[in-house]
C-alpha cells in the first residue's frame, strides 16, 4: 500500500472563517511591523 494524498476541501464558509481569522491576526502585526520599520528609518534621517 503505497502513500495516499490526502486532499482536504474545505467549506466555503469555513474558508472564509480562516481567512477573517487570518486577515485579523497576521496583518495588523505586518503593519506594526512596517510602521516600527519606518519610524525607525524616519528617526535616523531626522538625526
């Protein structure tokens, strides 16, 4: 019995759950991130 490749097909609904869940849990930490970048970049220009 060789390996079997398990697909798994998701709900539309449950899709769209993940990526809200997605959308608010990552992103605001990738724009965090870049306005910690920028406000860093801005503070050695200033100087």
């Amino acid at each position: 019995m060789g390996e079997e490749k398990k697909v798994i097909i998701l709900p539309k609904q449950m899709q769209i759950e993940m990526m809200k869940f997605f959308l608010k849990t990552s992103i605001p930490r990738k724009k965090k991130q870049k306005i910690n970048g920028l406000s860093k970049q801005n503070d050695r220009s200033d100087s």
